[in-house]
C-alpha cells in the first residue's frame, strides 16, 4: 500500500489538492487541526501524523534542528521529508515532489529516524 503523507500547513490547500489528483495519499494539517492548526506546535502535528503511519511533509528543514520537533520522528523511527527551497510555489512545489515520488518511497520503505531535504534533482538526508 502506498504511504499516505501529512502536510504541513506551509504547504497550502493546492499542493495536497495537486498532490491528490496525481495519486499520492494526503492529509492535511488543516482538516484535522481547528483553526488550520495556527496554535499547533510541529512536534504535536508530526506526533498526530506519525501516530496514524502518516509521513510528515514539510518545507520547514529547521524542524529537524529542534530537539522538541524531531524527537517524534527519533521516537517513531519514522521519515521525515521537508522541501529545500521556501520561496517556490505551489506547482513547483507540486512538480518537485512527484518528480522524486520514487525516491521519496525509497526512502520511506529504508525507515529511520531520518529527515530527507527534497532538493531540484534528488532527495539527500540530513538528519541524523
């Protein structure tokens, strides 16, 4: 069965809408969190999401130099993966991701605790 990902707000409705429509399996922050989760820490999100074997997605690569933050992922021995770049929008963001779709799967099925930058040309881990 594919993994099924949980989006961080910073990502937007479109991305998980564009996601959607091109076969990935997503939730996101928002339809689960009131408020579309603003008072929410990360640590409690990717909590919530790994606790239903739900792979954070994010474009936040700061969260894996957070203790509080990462320490679900360390717990859960789970993946996290986060986009490089801040600044692209939504159908960059959209086109990048399924572009690495496969080695975004890869590295799913590898486990962790690991946290993967998804960069222009490939996915390279970060952390630890």
């Amino acid at each position: 069965m594919p993994p099924e990902f949980f989006l961080d707000r910073n990502l937007g409705r479109r991305v998980a809408e564009e996601l959607r429509a091109r076969g990935w399996r997503v939730h996101r922050i928002g339809d689960v969190f009131a408020g579309d989760a603003q008072d929410v820490p990360d640590e409690e999100w990717i909590l919530h999401g790994l606790g239903r074997g739900w792979v954070p997605l994010s474009k936040d690569g700061r969260i894996k130099t957070r203790d509080q933050e990462i320490q679900p992922v360390r717990d859960h021995a789970a993946v996290l993966f986060y986009l490089d770049n801040q600044q692209l929008r939504s159908v960059e963001m959209v086109e990048r991701l399924h572009a690495r779709r496969d080695a975004i799967h890869q590295a799913i099925a590898r486990g962790g605790p690991a946290a993967y930058a998804v960069r222009a040309e490939r996915i390279e881990r970060t952390w630890p």
